[in-house]
C-alpha cells in the first residue's frame, strides 16, 4: 500500500500540472493503480474514490497486451500471463468507473499514432 500512495500522489500532481490549454496524454493514471488494488482486493480509501470521481479524461486509449513484443526486463517484470489478467482488472475499472475504451490496435508506431490523432 506505500507503493500504491507513492504512485498515487505521482499521479495526482501530474494530472494537476496538466496544461489546460493543451491535449494531455498519460501513460497510467490512478484508474489503472485502482485496478491493481482490485486484483489485490485491496480497499479504495474515501479520499482514493473522491479522486477517481474528480479527475476524469475525456477519452481514454487503451493498448491491449501485444505478444509479439512482450519481453521481461527491468521495467516489464510480469509474463505474458499476468499481462493478461491484469489487462482483464484494467478494462473493468476504467468501464467500472463509465469510461468507454478506444481500443489501439497493433500496428507500427505510425499507424498507433495516426490511429490516435484521427480521434481526438
């Protein structure tokens, strides 16, 4: 759980220093630690939940596990298999909490990108 508050309070000064004239984009946010404490079946304190309902995107892009170029190292720890499972726990919060997903499909990172732009 201090991990989790670490990454929490992270993420919450990031999203506070967003630019508000500016497209935003974050490669994890606190729904993504709230899926984790899920999987975990770990209690969301009050002052967790007031931040979910508070800081909210507009559009939310999601990457599904790619097995073509999942590797382990230092950053990617988890096996193929636990990419999955924790995918599954990452689609349910962000459905959960009333976010559609805009799924990326795999594709050179052209494609990803021009994917993206068409929908913002």
């Amino acid at each position: 759980m201090g991990f989790t508050s670490l990454v929490w309070e992270l993420r919450n000064e990031q999203y506070h220093n967003a630019l508000l004239e500016k497209i935003n984009f974050y490669d994890r946010t606190n729904v993504d630690a709230y899926a984790y404490l899920n999987k975990g079946q770990a209690a969301l304190s009050e002052d967790w939940k007031a931040d979910l309902n508070e800081m909210r995107f507009e559009q939310v892009f999601f990457l599904p596990v790619w097995p073509e170029i999942h590797s382990l190292d230092k950053q990617r720890m988890e096996s193929l298999e636990e990419c999955y499972e924790v995918e599954e726990y990452l689609k349910e919060a962000y459905k959960k909490l009333g976010y559609e997903l805009i799924e990326v499909p795999p594709a050179p990172i052209e494609e990803r990108v021009a994917f993206i732009l068409a929908r913002i």
